[in-house]
C-alpha cells in the first residue's frame, strides 16, 4: 500500500470539491482547479476524500500516490495558495514589474521582458542594500513552480561569486576559485 496514497485528505471549510466522470474539480476562495484522474477511485465520505486502487497493477501503486498529492496540492493552493521567492545576487541585477510585466535587469545587453499568466502574481522587492526579491503567487502549484523555473533559467547561479537568480533559502555549492 502506497504509504501517500492511504493517507485521507481533509476537506477544509470553504473549498468544495467535485468529481464527475474521472474529472476532480476544487473550488475555493482563490480560484478553480481541474484534474483528469484514470485508474483510481476516488470517493468523498464526511469531509475526508480517500483514494482506492482497484489492482496491485505497477500502474496504480504508481498513481495512487501521485493522484492523492495532486489532490491535496489543489485543495491547498485554492484555500491558502502558494509563494516562490527568487532572490537576484549581482552588481546591477534588478527587477520590475507593471501589472504582470516583469521587466529583469540581469547584465545582459538588453533587458528581459516577461509576461506572466494571469493567475500569478507578481511582486517584486527593492531595498536599498538588499538583493531584489521577486515574489510569485498563485493557487496553482505547478505553474507557480514553472514560472519561478523560466526566471531562474535566465540566469542561474554560478559557483564562485554566487551571482544569478536563486530561490531564496536555496544553498548553493561554492567553489574555491584559483589559488596563487
């Protein structure tokens, strides 16, 4: 048994959740989220949701938890919602934004222009004497991740000065450099 997928998942006050013809639909104060499920059961008892497996198939243990933890992230994201903080470390790496334009100062000869979806959000943070922070909200997991993973990917950190655009809280691995 799937030690993930056993686990029920509590309904919170607030978010409604729906399945109908393999689809889990949850709704919730911060939006609506939709997911095709194939090969599992799911059944909706008391506020508690329960995901069964109908074999011991290698195919469903495999879905079994996959399924639970895309149930519980949807349930998550609607009720409370999900943050990626990136921190930009370099001489003159800045970053602004205008509504969901976000404008990204990162050494290169021109400055990056990206336009985000509109259900994240973006904020961006400058202090003078700090590193800017770029705050992503969304109630969807996934595309907060994959929009926090396109800005990462312009300009990763190196590992001798630390310079590019990390995760804040992100340990990265330094490197000596030359020694004379």
């Amino acid at each position: 048994m799937s030690r993930i997928g056993k686990n029920p998942i509590t309904i919170p006050a607030g978010v409604t959740v729906d399945v109908k013809d393999s689809v889990v639909t949850v709704k919730g104060k911060l939006g609506e989220l939709t997911q095709v499920i194939d090969a599992i059961d799911v059944k909706i008892e008391d506020g508690t949701i329960t995901l069964e497996r109908p074999t011991e198939a290698k195919d469903h243990k495999a879905k079994h938890g996959l399924y639970r933890a895309l149930i519980a992230n949807m349930i998550e994201g609607v009720s409370n919602g999900f943050t990626k903080e990136l921190e930009l470390v370099g001489v003159g790496y800045r970053a602004s934004n205008q509504g969901q334009k976000l404008e990204l100062a990162l050494g290169f000869s021109h400055n990056i222009v990206l336009n985000l979806a509109s259900e994240v959000k973006v904020e961006t943070i400058s202090e003078k004497g700090k590193n800017p922070i770029v705050k992503l909200t969304s109630h969807d997991k996934q595309l907060v991740g994959q929009v926090a993973a396109k800005i990462r990917s312009f300009r990763k950190p190196e590992p001798y000065k630390g310079k590019g655009i990390k995760f804040v809280g992100e340990v990265l691995r330094r490197k000596a450099g030359k020694s004379a």
